[in-house]
C-alpha cells in the first residue's frame, strides 16, 4: 500500500482512537464538548475530536469511507497543484471540513453541558462530496448490495440529513455530516468553477439503462 497522505491520515486515526479507547481521561478530554469551548476556552477539541472514534466499527466506516474518496481528491490536488502543495492543501482541506463541520453545532449546543460528539466524520463527508462533483456518475456501493451514480446518492443522503438532523432523536451529529458535505462542494467549485459545469454536463448524459 503506498504511504500517501491519506493512509497516513487514517493511521493516525487509528493510533489516537486506540489511545482513547484505552484512556478514558483521553476520551473525554478530545471530545467535541461545546460548553467547554465556549466556557473552558477548549478550542483544540475543534480538531482533536475528529481524530477520536466511539468504537471500532464508528472507526471502521469512516477510514474505510476515507481511504477510498481521499486518495481522490488528494490525486485531483496533487495533480492541479504539485505533489508537495497539493498534499499540503489536501491535509489543511480535511481538517477545516473537520472544524467547519462542527461550528454549527457548537452554536447549537454551547450551553448544553450534557453535549457531547466525535469522529472524523465532517472531514469524510467532505471528501466524499468533493468527489462527487468531480466524477457525479461513479458507483458508490452501500455494504457492496446497493449501487447508485454518486449524485443520486448524495442527494439522498443530503435530504436524510437535513431530516434527521430536526429530529435530533438518534445521538449522530447529522449537522456534522450535512455542513462537511456542503465544505466539500464549496471548496471544489472555489479551486475550480468549472467543475460546476462538467457536473451537470455528465449528469445531463446520465441515463438509467
């Protein structure tokens, strides 16, 4: 397997998800608490939570969901920009879609003590999205059954975050996964507006048999 950044991301991922599996204080000190960044001045947990998971399998389907929609993105960059600047921009573009995710919940629940959130999964939905406006007509698979256009499933998953995330009945920080995909797109139209229309062009050719 090549050490590219995205597998380097995901190994870290996995070391500090151990280590907080392991050491409880770790645990709840990373974690995404909006009542102690706003009243303990805890701004690092922006980032640190996403480097920590619940479980192994919380763990297990974002890296897996990473390794393949990173490499992506950090091809298109590193293509676009060089390797070295293109890495560089890859690595700053994951954790903002991290930190960017998770702003408007902390707004939501900066004085809710009991608030509580983790895992990369803003910075993935990111990668994921970014992808999507790249090549919108490339099969994702859900558990290797279900496989639709990329943009078929993004508007779904969209609309079912949007719902859950009024709902707010389940314990998963939909906003999270609503805000990092929105990063994602914004971010890929800033680097290149044209993408905007090579989207709707191939989705414009897309046919269902």
């Amino acid at each position: 397997m090549e050490l590219s950044a995205t597998v380097i991301l995901i190994l870290i991922t996995v070391l500090t998800s151990y280590q907080a599996w392991k050491k409880p204080e770790l645990m709840e000190r990373w974690m995404f608490t909006p009542y102690a960044i706003k009243h303990r001045k805890q701004w690092d947990r922006f980032v640190l939570s996403g480097l920590i998971h619940k479980d192994s399998m919380h763990l297990l389907f974002n890296m897996f969901t990473f390794f393949f929609f990173g490499r992506v993105i950090e091809m298109y960059l590193s293509y676009k920009f060089g390797s070295g600047l293109g890495i560089a921009i890859y690595v700053l573009f994951y954790f903002a879609a991290i930190v960017v995710a998770d702003i408007p919940t902390y707004f939501k629940h900066s004085d809710h003590s009991y608030y509580r959130a983790l895992g990369a999964s803003g910075g993935v939905a990111a990668t994921v999205f970014a992808s999507i406006i790249l090549m919108p007509l490339s099969d994702i698979c859900l558990f290797g059954i279900l496989c639709l256009p990329g943009f078929a499933l993004g508007v779904m998953f969209l609309i079912y975050s949007v719902v859950k995330a009024r709902q707010g009945d389940d314990g998963i920080n939909h906003d999270a996964h609503l805000f990092g995909a929105l990063f994602g797109i914004i971010f890929i139209l800033i680097l290149s507006p044209s993408s905007a229309l090579d989207f709707f062009e191939q989705i414009k050719s897309f046919r269902i048999f």
